[in-house]
C-alpha cells in the first residue's frame, strides 16, 4: 500500500502546482491597508474632463452668490382701528378682545316673534337682579322681591292653547315652565327696560325710602353692564350674512401710504388667519390713525431648514423621518413638481430674517438692505413688484387686491389680532341644507335646535312631540262608512324639522336662480310651519309682524355635497387676560343629499285608517 504524497501548500500556491485550490477564502475583497484617507478624499482621475463638463453646463458663469451676513430691514406695523360688517355703520374696533370674536359675535334672540324663548337667560338675568338688591337696607326682602317677581312676571303657559305649543309641547320644557311660572322674576323685561327703554329700576316699586331710589337705580346699571361684559354682543348689525351663509367685514389701519382696508369676504368662522383678507381699494372707512414711525432693525440670516433637506456635508448620512424619494408625482402635477425642486436643488439659497411683531399688526417692509461675506451690500425688493405680468411675479404671503387687479401699492401683510385657542361650547343649533333630487327641492334640515328654556334638542324629537301635541289638541274627526278602498292624496307629509328652499329667478333679466325659505303646512291645521332655529329664521321675527321679508339663499352656496351650518358658544381669554363670550355661527362641509320622502299625487290605503 502506497503511502499518498504530501502537499506543500505554501509551495504549490507561489508555483501554482495545484489549480484546484483558490486564492480567496472571502466573499469581499481583502483590504490592503487599515488608512481610508485616501478613499474619503473622492479623488478625481480625469479632473480635466469633469471641468470640461462644468463649463458645459454653464457653471463658470459668475451669479456672484456670495453668502448673506447681516441685513438690515425697516418695517412699520399699524394696529387696525376700524371695523364694518357687510350691513351696517362703520365703528371703533376694540383692541382688548381677538378679532374672532368681534367678526363672528351675533345678537341673542329672546324672542321668535312673539313667543318669548332662552328661558335660561332670562332666569339667569332675574336672579342676578335679586342678588344685588339683596343687601339693600329697605322693606323685607320676601316683600321687595314680590314686587319685582309680580312686575316682571313669567307666565305659565296654557295647554289648551296652539300659540304656547313651544313651551307645552316638549315635556321637560312644560315642567321647567311650570316650577318658574310666579316664582321667578324675568330678568330681561328688566334688562329691555333699562337698556332700550331707558327706564328706571325703581319704577313701580313701591314702599322704598326715597333716599334709596337713587342706589336701586344705580344697581340696576350695574345689570346692564355685568350681561353686557358677560357675553359679548354686536353694537350694530353682525357681521353674518345669512344669503352667503358666511361672515363678511373689513378692518383699515393707517399706513404711510395711507388708510390700507383689507376685507374678509368668505370668512367661514373659526381660526381667523391672514390669508382670509384681500386688499379693498374701494375706498377708505374714515377715522384710522395715523401711521407710526417704521422700525429698522440690523439681524444675521439664517439658513432655512426643514426635515428631509439634503445635507450640504459630502458624507453625511441623512435621516429617513422624510423621503422625498418616495414620492411618485404624476407629470401633470405641476405644484408637487415644484414643491421636490424647491426641497431637493434650491433648499440651500433661502433664508430667513427674525422680525418681530406684535399680533394684529398690519405689517409693511419698507426695504431690506444684505451685505454678503465679500462686502457688498445689495438693496432687495418685493418680488411682487415688478415689471413683468402676474404670471411672472412671486407673490407667496402676499394679499390679492379685490377683483385680482393689481396696482403699485407696497405689499402688506396682516397677523390678524386673534385668540390663540378657542373653547367651544356644546352646539346649539345645527342645520344642514342638503339637495332632495326626487323632490327637486333644496331642505333646511335641523338637526338640533334649541327649546324655549335655551337647552339643544334633537329636531327631530322636537318634531314629534310638537305633532303629538297639536293632534291632542285638534284631533281628527272619525271616518264614517262607506268609504272606497284608496283615497287620492295630493300631498304627503315631512316632520316639521324640514324646512324647503324652492328655486326662484331674481336679477334684472331673471337669469339668476337663488332659493327662497318656503313653508310646508302642518298636517295637523295647515299652517305654515316656522323653523325652530335662528339661523333658518331670518325676516321672520322684525319689529312690527306684518313687515315679515323673504329669505333667500345664494344657489352656489348649497353644493352637491350641502352645506351644515352650527350656533354655539365661544370663549376665549385676549391678550390682557380677560375672559370674552360670544355667540357664532359657523359653516362646514355638508354629508351628501338626502331623501325627505316628499309625493305628490299618489292613492292611499284606506284599510287600515
């Protein structure tokens, strides 16, 4: 037996002996040396090609980009002083409370016609009043507030009456009612008589000492101004404008160039921000202060930075919180195009300039003045200003005049005096006005209002209980025999929760279309069936009953999808600390159409009647 030969590896690799065994025991290539300088130094082996392609593609042009240093600026800020709604007199914008309240504060409504509602308020007016005459050192306090209860009096409804239905109809109303009625005082007839009557609160009041009328008097001020500080109401007309379902006003501050009005023509409610204002050239509201003295202020640039910027560092290893890689835009989406470019090739040649200013500022940059790292200095002007058409001027943060005509006035900029959080109230009212295509009618449908004793209720319970109530009252007289097997019925019924809206030409040719408040009758009597909110009652409750208007709605203003509409109150604290209380109507988006059900001319079955 033969011993086998041994291999002397060492040999055999140098001399290559035995070409079955290889070179590499390792996937990767053996490095040769432990210093990386050289490779992290991106060394270039033909310089001169890539300074070739450099010039190119234009890259030797100077742009003379020398980086920004310090810039100097002047601006001036003027505080707006005047305000006027769509409908009414120009006045003095207040200053220690936010403009959202001023812009979406509405009058509260103790009356819907001549049914007297918001019980609560009128509870709550009452015992104030009892409160501060409570210490007074006159007669015996059960006595003196018998004279007041007895003067200002609740009634307690009748059940057997159609026109107190309101207050009868809804069993948690009719108890509440019921435990007031001659125990408590309305404190708004008080309230309406010192204010818009402008009586005394000593009159009638009997059996008080002469030399305390004139304190009874005072206290009765003192009510007048704690309801007027308590909720914030406007002086003239609100700024609401119910055929546009949104609030319209305008605010003027003094600039030096002269008054500057800026309107807010869509204003929807809720967070108030600049871009809600266009310029008004229309004209000046008169009585705006003078402009103050700009400011000018020496700052440093800072580079702009925002997640998922490319970092200017050769090795840096960027974070993966924002892929703008992974965005997929479509070749027509021309603004996420634009948006990537921005983010990914011109991130690095932006900065910005800290400039404080206090809120509501009518802001105006009067110049901007760079010095570069080379020492130039170069003056900057608004981007918007000019030669070219619009479609060449840059005009991001700017307001658009009225109309979109633009003129050669300085560029401003408005930090709205608003709230910085809002508190939102349980929503008293809410109204969606959405499209019935089988009906071709447009429905006010509220889906909350508010009783008499001001608490929010489904509409369509209120519905219900009403119809309950008025068929107790009016029942309907028994059939008599013989009778067919159908009955023709020319109309159906819907609850009294769905108000229609019918499409009428207006304007001067009639080609216009909006829609106007119509009524359906009650099934019961066949009258005509009033909303039970106050944003679908407007024309319904004037001065004198017999001066009742049309309410119309602008037909663009109800989409396919509807549009819904909520009452409740705000409150907030401005910038000194002070509690404000208002209440706002706000619009949204509607949730689609709806079917109410409404035929026309179809036979009934009598078998079951």
């Amino acid at each position: 037996m033969t011993e086998p030969a041994r291999i002397e590896f060492p040999l055999a690799l140098d001399r290559r002996l035995e070409p079955t065994v290889g070179v590499w025991n390792r996937l990767e290539g053996r490095p040769r040396t432990a210093d990386f300088g050289r490779a992290l130094r991106a060394e270039v082996r033909d310089p001169l090609w890539l300074l070739t392609r450099q010039w190119q593609l234009g890259e030797f042009r100077a742009s003379d980009g020398g980086s920004p240093v310090t810039a100097t600026y002047s601006v001036a800020g003027a505080p707006p002083t005047r305000f006027r709604p769509p409908a009414g007199p120009v006045e003095e914008l207040a200053t220690d409370r936010p403009l959202e309240s001023v812009a979406e504060r509405r009058p509260l409504q103790f009356r819907f016609g001549a049914d007297p509602v918001c019980f609560d308020l009128r509870l709550a007016l009452g015992h104030r009043w009892l409160k501060l005459i409570r210490d007074l050192p006159m007669s015996p306090v059960e006595d003196f507030r018998g004279q007041y209860v007895a003067a200002y009096p609740i009634a307690l409804p009748d059940p057997e009456e159609v026109r107190d239905s309101p207050r009868v109809a809804h069993p948690q109303v009719w108890a509440t009612m019921q435990a007031v009625a001659g125990r408590h005082m309305d404190g708004y007839l008080l309230y309406h008589r010192l204010k818009y009557e402008h009586g005394l609160a000593s009159d009638g009041i009997v059996n008080v000492l002469h030399i305390h009328y004139e304190d009874l008097n005072r206290r009765g001020r003192e009510l007048v101004a704690w309801f007027d500080a308590l909720i914030d109401q406007p002086q003239g007309a609100p700024a609401w404008d119910p055929g546009r379902l949104e609030h319209r006003f305008s605010v003027a501050a003094g600039t030096a160039d002269g008054e500057q009005v800026l309107t807010a023509p869509e204003y929807p409610g809720g967070e108030l921000e600049w871009h809600a204002f266009s310029v008004d050239r229309g004209g000046p509201l008169g009585g705006t202060a003078p402009a103050p003295e700009p400011l000018h202020r020496t700052v440093f640039p800072a580079p702009v930075r925002f997640s998922g910027m490319p970092l200017p560092r050769w090795w840096a290893v960027e974070d993966g919180k924002t892929n703008f890689a992974a965005v997929r835009p479509d070749s027509t989406d021309l603004a996420r195009l634009i948006f990537l470019e921005f983010a990914l090739v011109y991130s690095n040649d932006w900065y910005q300039l800290p400039c404080d200013l206090p809120a509501g500022t009518l802001a105006s940059v009067y110049g901007l003045s760079v010095t570069d790292v080379f020492g130039e200095q170069r003056w900057i002007e608004p981007a918007g200003s000019g030669p070219g058409g619009d479609r060449d001027r840059w005009s991001m943060f700017t307001l658009d005049p009225v109309g979109g005509q633009r003129t050669g006035a300085r560029p401003v900029l408005l930090l709205p005096p608003g709230a910085s959080k809002i508190a939102d109230g349980p929503v008293l009212e809410e109204v969606l006005l959405v499209r019935d295509e089988q009906a071709n009618l447009v429905w006010g449908l509220e889906r909350t209002a508010r009783t008499a004793t001001g608490e929010p209720r489904r509409g369509s319970e209120l519905s219900t209980e009403s119809l309950a109530h008025r068929s107790r009252l009016d029942p309907r007289p028994p059939r008599t025999d013989p009778r067919a097997a159908v009955a023709y019925e020319a109309m159906n019924s819907v609850p009294e929760n769905w108000i229609p809206f019918i499409a009428v030409h207006s304007g001067e040719r009639g080609r216009s279309v909006r829609l106007r408040r119509a009524a359906m009758p009650h099934p019961v009597d066949g009258r005509a069936v009033e909303p039970r909110t106050e944003l679908l009652r407007p024309g319904l409750d004037p001065v004198a009953p017999d001066r009742r208007q049309a309410y119309y709605v602008n037909e663009e203003e109800v989409p396919q999808a509807g549009s819904r509409l909520t009452v409740a109150y705000n409150r907030t604290r401005g910038r000194d600390g002070q509690v404000v209380v208002w209440l706002s109507a706000r619009r949204g988006a509607g949730r689609g159409e709806a079917a109410s059900g409404l035929a026309f001319d179809h036979l009934v079955d009598t078998s079951d009647a």
